[in-house]
C-alpha cells in the first residue's frame, strides 16, 4: 500500500499465511489491529484488491493497525481453496497470532465477509470486536452465518444499488430476520468502481464514532 508497508510471512492452519501489516504514522496512538478478509480466492480475489485496500487505509487513517492477508492458495500463503472452512481457520489463527488480546476490528469484502462472519460466530461471546465491516456480503452464494445481537451497533455493513454479483436483495434477505440496518449505496456496484473515496468515507465515520 506504501513504502512502509511491512511484509509477514505467518503460521496458519494449512501452512505459511502472506500477510501485510500498514501501521499508522508516527505519534498517532494505536487503537488495535484490524484484520481484513479478500474476496473469493478462485475469482482473482486477494490481499491487493482495491477494496480490501481501501478498508486498511481507513482502518489505519483512525489509528489501527491494518493486516490483510492473502488466504490459503493464493500467492505465498500455502493449502488449497476450502470453501470458506479453512478459511475461517485461516482468519482465526491471525487474529491470536496478531490480535491475541487488544482491540480488534473484523473487516471482509464478498466472500472475506462471509469469512468474517463464521470467525464471528465462533469469537462470539468471549472475544467480540470494537467494530465489523462488512462491504459487498456474499449472501447470495454462501449461507452467511447472522451477527450476534451485541455486535449490531458494531457492524456497517455496506452494500452497492446496482451489485451485479451479490444482488442486493439477498443481503436485505440476510439481514431482514436480524433487523440488522444495511447501508445501501445509490449507483454502486460490487467493487465500488469510482467510488472508494466514498466507500472509505463511510469506514471512518464508523471506525471514529
């Protein structure tokens, strides 16, 4: 992302895990960290996809760490594409390895946000985060487990008017039985095309408030 972004390489459940990790800058104070989840592996999905990206630049802009990482098959990181299973092993095994105790922030773009919600349903009630983002859930192609209760104030989900691979209703299908709000946004689709300055807008607001 730039000149101060530092490479890792991780141990995960099936292996090494390539990983990035942005700090903010110098004399700004650390909240935590902040995990990032790409979208799906087997459709050009990884840790430098611009939404992912834009989700660490906010993350770090409000004074947490940014780790993104490239999930099992996918350039470094070893193991093959499970289906959103190991996976969700994957996301875990960084968030003790990386975020053991601190102030955690969960984030996940399209299948990173499924992801993001197994890890959730398994970190629940003993490990919640500060915040949830959630942009672009693929709930027209997994069974994308529901938030916790506790955690909607927490949660922004984010999702494009005119999202041609995750169709919006099936987010609003997802999150009507939660009564959990979704954040629609007017013109957009999946990847937020033109839109990533308002798309890491909207992450701040809601990593600041």
């Amino acid at each position: 992302m730039n000149s101060a972004t530092e490479s890792l390489i991780l141990q995960g459940p099936a292996g090494a895990i390539e990983a990035l990790l942005d700090r903010p800058a110098a004399g700004q104070a650390l909240r935590g960290t902040a995990v990032i989840a790409h979208p799906h592996p087997l459709f050009g999905g990884t840790m430098d996809n611009k939404v992912v990206q834009t989700l660490a630049r906010a993350c770090v802009q409000t004074g947490w760490q940014a780790l993104r990482f490239n999930f099992r098959g996918v350039g470094a990181s070893q193991g093959v594409h499970d289906g959103g299973v190991g996976e969700t092993d994957d996301l875990l095994a960084l968030i003790s390895a990386q975020a053991s105790g601190g102030p955690l922030v969960l984030a996940g773009f399209s299948f990173g946000a499924f992801v993001t919600c197994q890890a959730l349903a398994r970190l629940m009630p003993e490990r919640p985060p500060e915040r949830v983002v959630l942009v672009g859930t693929a709930a027209s192609r997994f069974v994308v487990p529901a938030l916790a209760p506790e955690l909607h104030e927490a949660a922004l989900v984010l999702h494009g008017e005119h999202d041609d691979t995750v169709p919006l209703t099936s987010v609003l299908d997802w999150a009507r039985p939660q009564h959990l709000p979704v954040t629609v946004i007017p013109g957009v689709e999946h990847f937020f095309h033109g839109q990533l300055p308002l798309l890491k807008s909207l992450v701040v607001r809601h990593l600041q408030a």
